[in-house]
C-alpha cells in the first residue's frame, strides 16, 4: 500500500538479493553429505552418529537396524536421519514406536534438539492431522489404534528397542508387518538376544527376501538357534542393512570396564533345600515339566522368598498326601533357613565400594527381601520396578542419586534410565540372555561417564547358574559371529574360578 500510495519504485535490490540468498540455501544441489546439521544449533553430532545417518541414508536407502552398542546415541541417529528427509521433503509422516517408559524421552529429544514438532498419541486424535507421532507400541498394536494407523501411509518408521518384536509369531512383528511404510529404522543394540533366527525376522521386516526365505536361510548358514556356517558371508549380507559402531570405534575415549563372576558356595542348609526342591520331578507331576523345574531352581538360587511364593503356589495342585507333605517340608526347611549366601556376598561388595551401587535382580519376591536386608545392614536403599508409573520411576532415580546409596531394580531397570553418576553394577541373577547384561551395564557405562565401571556377576556354584553360565558363553558367541565383538559383560569365567 505505501508503495501504490507513494508511486515509489517497486524494484529493491537489498530484498531481491535477500530473497535470492534464501532460495539459494534452501536448495540441495547433491544428494551426498547431510544437510541437517546446520539447522540444528542446540545440537552437536558426534562424528560417528554423522557417518552412520549418511551411511542409511545413501547406501541403504533408510531401511536399516541401527546396532550401535549401549549408551552411543541411537536416537541422535534416528533423530539426524528423521530431519535429513524432512528438510529434503522426503519424509512427511512419520510414527515412531517405542517402549512406554520411553515416549516422553524421545519427545523431549525431538522437540528440544532437533526442532521436530512431534506430538505423543491420544486415543482421541485423528492421525490424519497428526504427522510425526511417538506412541507406545503397546498401545499402537491394540484396537481401535492399530486399525487407526493401518489406514495411514506412512514415510518413515522407527522403531526403538526393535528386539522386543523377536519374531513372525509375536503381535507386535505381525503390527509393523502390516504398516504402510516407505523407511524403516529398527533401533537395537542387541539384534540376537537369544538366537540368530531373531536377526533373520529382523532383517526380513526391512528387506524381505534379503536373507532368503526362513527354509533358504536355515540351509544356506547350517543356521541353529545358537550355530551359524558361511559366518564371514551372512556377515556381510547384515552389513548392508545395519549399522553398529562399538565404543572403541568412536574415537572417543572411554572410562574401563571391569567384570569379574564371583562364584559363590551355597551353606550346607542351603544346599539341602536346593537338592530337595531338585528331586522334586521325582516326587511329584505338578514339578515334572522341565520350566517349572528350573523356574524354582533359579528362585532358590535368588531367595528364599522368591522360591517360597512359587512353591506355595503349586502346592495347591498337588492331590497325593505324600507330595504335599515333601513339599511342605520344602517350605519349612526354607522357612527356617537363616543366611543368604547371595545377599551376604552382595552386601561384602557394596560396603567395600562406599560408593553407589545398582543391583539387578529378576524377582519381585527378592527385590523386596534386599531392600529389607540391606536396610537391616545400615545400607539405605531404593527400589525401581516395571509397576512405577512415570513419576515414580522419575522420583526413586532422584532418590538414588541424592539419598541412598543402592538401586534395587527388576529387568525394567535396564532399560531407558540412564545413571552415569553410578560406577558398580551387581547382577544379583544371571538371566538367560547375555544381551540383558549388556542393557543393564549399559545403563552405566555410556556417553557421560567419568569414572571405571565395576560389574560383579554373581554365580552359586554347583546349581541351574552354572548351566546358564555355560548358555551365556554360547549365545555370545553366535552374537559375535555374526553381529561382531561384544565388550565385556561376563569375564573369563573359567579364569576366575
């Protein structure tokens, strides 16, 4: 208006050379090197997260399982390859899966260091106007969600902690099967948790048919759960649609690792207990099936407490007087038995660190008794478990930090918290997958750590542990051969005894 009021001259060469600069950044001239960074000020990429988003982006065509070991910024790569395709106006709906602890973690980062507008899902929004979306898996697997979502053409999907999906059978591998999806970035850095068949899935949701089908698979590698042939060849064939970097690859230098397995002795009254509960497939048919069998076996090797609560459960089947009274006796003997030779060698430990401590256990029953023992002992202690809502989880990691000196944490510890102010991890239960060892110590020693980090495995000699021992050292080996070197989770167990 001022300018057809005033007759001035249309014509500006300070705005026309304004204009023309801003066309002139706004084009992308090559298709090589990644162009977000500059639009992200509040964010500086380490080297190896740059070159594994350009990695996926121009030799994998964004399919592609981002493997990096604990702790090396998975996200900051989904989270560069996300912004790379959105200001190249290749991505312009994206649904991004992660576990339920998680959501917040992931908005948080998006919004704050890549100025991405994404929004968490509520079951009252029309995906139709949303366009990047984080929402549980949990939640988007389920009706009315999953039909909601289905109906969606997505660009971009990304799926953190992919391994949970596992395999073809589970309704989670079925949901992300059926997603309308252009890309696909699977987040995990543990790709084979318990057999490489769980790598095949994997790679057959990004790529289908690049390993051959299931049968093809299985004859081409002589492929078993925990054995592969041809490693080198099947190696290079994962190659073409992972990344990984391990820590020693970054450039960074990092804090040591220190794991030992301190092999314990059951007392003689212990032991009585264990051989009893061990005789009890010969006793009894409620204890036949092998998986009740070692369940109880891997209690008592926790607790008492633990082992009780089982025991008194199956008890109800049993119909002969004569089981019920073995069992009985089971539950007396247990009822009576005075130490916990775990819990003792726990406590050694943590009163010789004087430091803070995160112990992990797999049982509810043996997370409370620890958290009674330890504050018998003078130690102050705090619990973290699956059923904490998000606050809580937030509060008890605040607590740890400020006030107590020991985390008392189930499986759902190792997961999405991160405690580098922490330096000694005790694995109070060895678990059947050495790659849960892997996510719990990776809640210590990752980007931020100052100080060594000391593992301690515990091991009751002469029991079901020394069976998963030997498991352990298996399923790490396939892991290796096909995926590549692990950092230490176990230690020479062989050395140590």
């Amino acid at each position: 208006m001022e300018r057809l009021e005033n007759r001035e001259a249309w014509d500006n060469w300070t705005l026309y050379n304004m204009s023309y600069d801003v066309v002139k950044t706004n084009l992308i001239t090559e298709f090589k090197g990644l162009q977000s960074p500059k639009y992200l000020p509040n964010l500086t990429p380490l080297t190896h997260q740059l070159e594994a988003a350009e990695t996926v982006i121009e030799r994998m065509n964004g399919k592609a399982i981002l493997a990096d070991e604990v702790g090396l910024g998975k996200t900051i790569e989904a989270g560069l390859i996300l912004k790379e395709y959105l200001v190249r106006g290749l991505v312009k709906k994206a649904l991004i899966l992660v576990p339920a602890s998680l959501v917040n973690q992931w908005i948080e980062e998006l919004n704050q260091k890549f100025h991405i507008p994404v929004i968490q899902y509520r079951k009252n929004y029309d995906l139709n106007y949303c366009d990047i979306v984080v929402m549980s898996i949990d939640m988007a697997k389920r009706s009315p969600h999953r039909e909601r979502i289905y109906e969606q053409d997505y660009d971009l999907i990304i799926i953190d902690e992919a391994h949970k999906l596992k395999n073809h059978k589970t309704k989670s591998y079925e949901f992300v099967q059926n997603l309308k999806k252009k890309f696909c970035l699977l987040l995990t850095a543990t790709p084979i948790q318990n057999n490489v068949f769980e790598l095949f899935y994997l790679i057959s949701l990004l790529k289908p048919g690049h390993l051959g089908n299931y049968e093809a698979f299985k004859a081409s590698f002589s492929a078993s759960k925990h054995d592969v042939e041809n490693d080198e060849y099947l190696k290079g064939l994962v190659n073409q649609v992972m990344v990984r970097n391990r820590r020693q690859d970054t450039g960074i230098e990092w804090t040591n690792r220190h794991v030992e397995i301190l092999p314990i002795d059951f007392t003689p009254e212990e032991k009585e207990v264990y051989d009893l509960i061990s005789e009890l497939k010969n006793v009894t048919t409620v204890f036949s099936d092998s998986f009740s069998m070692i369940t109880l076996q891997r209690e008592m090797c926790s607790s008492k407490e633990a082992t009780n609560l089982t025991l008194t459960k199956m008890r109800e089947r049993c119909s002969n007087p004569d089981e019920i009274k073995y069992v009985d006796d089971i539950i007396r003997k247990l009822d009576v038995l005075e130490i916990n030779s775990k819990a003792e060698k726990a406590f050694e430990i943590i009163s010789r660190a004087k430091d803070k401590v995160i112990i992990f256990t797999e049982y509810r029953a043996t997370q409370t008794y620890l958290q009674w023992f330890l504050y018998s002992k003078g130690i102050s202690n705090v619990p973290f478990n699956g059923q904490f809502n998000k606050n809580k989880r937030e509060w008890m990691k605040q607590q740890f930090k400020e006030n107590a000196q020991v985390l008392i944490a189930t499986e759902s510890g190792s997961e999405g918290i991160n405690l580098q102010f922490c330096h000694h991890v005790i694995n109070f239960d060895l678990p059947w997958n050495p790659m849960k060892l892997e996510q719990r110590i990776g809640r210590v020693h990752r980007l931020g750590q100052e100080h060594d980090v000391h593992i301690y495995n515990l091991a009751i000699q002469n029991t079901i542990e020394d069976h998963i021992l030997d498991l352990l050292y298996v399923k790490i080996g396939v892991f290796e051969k096909v995926v590549g070197e692990l950092d230490d989770i176990l230690s020479d167990f062989k050395e140590s005894i």
